[in-house]
C-alpha cells in the first residue's frame, strides 16, 4: 500500500509538499498503528504487539556474541547506537549492549533501539551485524 500525504499551503511553504511511504500489511490481521512514522520495523516496541520471537539454540546464539564496529552506512544511525557495539550471550538471551534482541529468524532480531540482522558467510561466520532504523542501516564489522 503506498500512503501519500501533500501539503499545500501557500502562506507557509513555497509550493506543494508531498511525502510517500510505502506500507506493508501481513494479510488476514489487523492494522497496527504507525506511532510517530517508525515503520513496521519497530512494531515490536508498540502497546500489545511485542511477542517472545522464534526460539534459537544458544549454539546458533552464541556465534553472535562478540564486538563489532561501525563501518558504513548511516552515520545517524550509527551516532544514535553507538560507534561499537558489545553483543552478549547471557542465560540463553542475546543482549546488545545492554537491550535484549528478540529474534524474528535465525539472522534478524528486534531491538529497542533498532533491528538487528547478522549477515554470515557460506560458513555460518559472521560477516556483518546491520542495524537499521527509519533512517537507514548502519554496517558494524566484527572485531577480535
């Protein structure tokens, strides 16, 4: 679905103003609310949304666990998260930082600050940790 907003006021803006955003709704559940223009990407942190995810083994958790620096992509983003990230195994949660990420799959997570997804190698190695918020994705390489 794509929305589309115009604003046409001559005494305020020199010409007309329009935004589009594209809108993605899973079929046969209800619509949520869009709070303050966050994108479906945060969905998890409205009211009566939030779910417990998919459950992972903390073998495949644990391969996520170490530190990780920026590298490309949005820097507002990177200035909102951080430079570095610290990613912890702790009781069979994985943290960042200090928030828990909650998986969506094997590789993508939700976060409160942001979603998370781990890019591995045909290995199953961790290659990249995306961060990504309304306003881009961040790029975070992992450090020894």
């Amino acid at each position: 679905m794509l929305f589309q907003i115009t604003y046409n006021d001559p005494e305020t803006l020199t010409k007309p103003l329009s935004i589009s955003l594209t809108m993605n709704y899973a079929a046969d559940t209800d619509m949520l609310e869009n709070v303050c223009n966050e994108s479906d990407r945060n969905k998890v942190h409205m009211v009566a949304t939030a779910n417990m995810g998919v459950e992972l083994s903390s073998a495949v958790l644990a391969k996520y666990a170490g530190r990780y620096e920026f590298s490309d992509g949005s820097r507002v983003v990177a200035a909102f998260m951080g430079m570095k990230q610290n990613v912890s195994l702790i009781n069979g949660q994985l943290y960042l930082n200090a928030l828990p990420l909650v998986p969506q799959s094997e590789t993508k997570f939700e976060s409160t600050g942001a979603a998370a997804e781990f890019l591995l190698d045909a290995n199953g190695k961790v290659t990249r940790l995306v961060l990504g918020q309304t306003e881009g994705d961040a790029i975070y390489d992992p450090k020894p």
